[in-house]
C-alpha cells in the first residue's frame, strides 16, 4: 500500500475521537478527590500499645500457643521437604520475586507478554528483525 | 492553562502544590483517556488516574527533570495501568478465561459508549492486543505521540516501538477488513 492510500484506520478521521462518555462533572470533582486520596494515604497509622493489645485476653495466649505449635511442625517438616527436593536459591527466588516486581522496571512489565513461544519463525519476528537491522516497517508494505 | 516549563517553575519556587494544581487541570483528561483504552471500564479508569495523580504528587520531590514532566507522568500512568493489568491476570481474578476476553466485551457492556459500530469494533480489536503493541497503538494513533517519546515512556527502544505498531496496525486493520 503507498502511504497516500487511505485504508479504514486512515480513512476515517472519526474513529480517533473516544466513544465514550465520562459521568456528568466528573472531571470538576476530580482535583478534590485526588486530595482526599492523598490526605489518607498519607496519614499516620494510629495503632494501640502493642501490650494492651496482646494480654487483654487468656484467648490471645491460647491462640498464640496453638499458632506456635502449627509454625514449629510446619518448619520441622519443610526443613524435611527441603532436604529432599534440595531446591536452590535462584528456584526459590523465582516464586518470591513475582508479585514484588517494581512499577518503576517498565521492562518488567513484558515479562508477563502473551506471546507464547515457538521453535519456529513467526512474521512478527522477521519483521522485529528487519527493524532491528534499520529497515523501515512502512517500507515492507511498499513490496 | 500552564505548560510544562512553567509548572516547573512554578515548583522550583517552592509552590508544591500549586505546581501540583497545575498538572492536574493539565493532564486530567489526557490521561484519563489514555488510562480507559486500557481498562475499557470508567470505575477502574478513575481508581487508576487518582492513583496515578497521588503517586506524581509524592514523586515530585525525587523528580530530577532528567526526563521531561510529560514523559515522566506518562510513565507512572501507564506503569500504574500495565500493572494493574498484569494483577489482574497473575491473581486470575480474570479466572480462567483470558484476561483479552473479558475486557473484550467489556466494550460491548459498557454504559458510557456512544460511538458507533466501527468505532466500537476498534476498541474491541485493540483488546485483543498483548501489551505493548496495545500501549503504542493507543499512543500512537489516537494521541499522535512520536516514537522517540514513547520510547521514553515505556523503556524500549523507538525501533523495537515502530515493529510493535506494524504489527499492531496490521492486526487491527485486518480485523476490521473481516467486518466492513
């Protein structure tokens, strides 16, 4: 196609205006909003005198008796599992790094690409080749 | 309405807020939009744009002006909506079914939608997109932005971006070839 060509994304100006609508005033309350979010994001958490909280009740001392008993065989049993399957640090960091990725990595982002890979050459990736070697996408669809 | 050279002037002289004022009646709506052709649903949209905005608020005293304040805001806008998308499908609260299908039809449902058919397909063919190519379509199509600002944006080379939008132009274009 020559780049005077109009095609249906080219050649019709209308579709690039937005088909939505927003709620009526929503953009006037907005600033007022973001303040408000920002206000209580940015509070201090207030929190209780951990002493009061912890001996208030004999029930909190039963619950952290059993909790601390489930923790102890859980550890003494994974310690069992571990020495079997003698997984390493980099398998373990896999599963612990996941959800920790930075929003500031965009890289990071196309981790999670949908893309699924293949033994052979898509058209998607001789052209990725093409543009990495300096030739212009525009010119392919000049052939 | 303040540019981005007097914003940050208006910074520099100690006036945080008033800087922060600024960007907000000057980006509101461009990113409002920005962050919906992601989402396809105004509740997330405006979660996500508020966010976005407390997030340049708290960054605004380690912003070093290395980049420019477009760039940068654009980045956390679309770092905040990328993220939010990529939760979505690592917690399956998509559930089974690929994330694409539901926001797929998310189109169809949404109340706000007054446009017509092809402009409805569009944004339906966009959904069906993997990440990057849906972020430089939307970039670059309806906001008009240049490679070389893009390529600030989301990290990757104006090279690579330019092969992402082949492709993306492609698939859309054929896809809306199949129906009109």
């Amino acid at each position: 196609m020559s780049k005077d060509e109009k095609d249906i994304l080219t050649g019709n100006e209308g579709l690039k205006k937005m088909p939505f609508r927003v709620p009526e005033g929503y953009f006037d309350g907005l600033e007022a909003r973001i303040h408000a979010r920002i206000a209580e994001e940015t509070a201090p958490v207030k929190r209780r005198p951990l002493r009061g909280r912890i001996f208030r009740s004999p029930a909190y001392l039963s619950a952290a008796a059993v909790l601390a008993i489930i923790v102890a065989g859980g550890l003494l049993m994974s310690r069992g599992d571990m020495q079997e399957d003698d997984w390493s640090e980099e398998q373990y960091a896999l599963y612990r790094d996941v959800d920790i990725i930075p929003v500031t990595e965009p890289e990071s982002i196309w981790l999670s690409s949908y893309e699924e890979t293949s033994d052979t050459l898509s058209t998607e990736d001789i052209i990725d080749y093409l543009v990495y070697i300096g030739i212009e996408p525009e010119e392919f669809d000049n052939e | 309405m303040a540019d981005d050279r007097e914003i940050m002037s208006i910074y520099r002289s100690g006036d945080r807020e008033g800087a922060f004022r600024e960007i907000i009646r000057n980006y509101r709506e461009r990113l409002y939009w920005h962050i919906r052709r992601f989402t396809c649903s105004h509740e997330d949209t405006d979660d996500l744009l508020q966010e976005t905005f407390v997030k340049i608020w708290t960054g605004l005293p380690d912003f070093r002006e290395d980049s420019r304040l477009f760039t940068w805001i654009y980045r956390i806008a679309t770092n905040e909506t990328l993220n939010f998308l990529r939760r979505q499908r690592t917690h399956g609260l998509s559930g089974s079914e690929p994330l694409e299908n539901i926001l797929y039809r998310k189109v169809d449902d949404d109340p706000y939608f007054n446009g017509d058919m092809l402009q409805r397909e569009l944004h339906k063919a966009i959904q069906k997109l993997p990440p990057r190519q849906k972020a430089v379509f939307n970039m670059r199509y309806f906001e008009d932005m240049g490679y070389n600002d893009m390529a600030e944006i989301l990290g990757v080379s104006a090279g690579a971006l330019k092969a992402s939008y082949h492709h993306a132009y492609i698939k859309i274009k054929e896809e809306l070839e199949k129906i009109f």
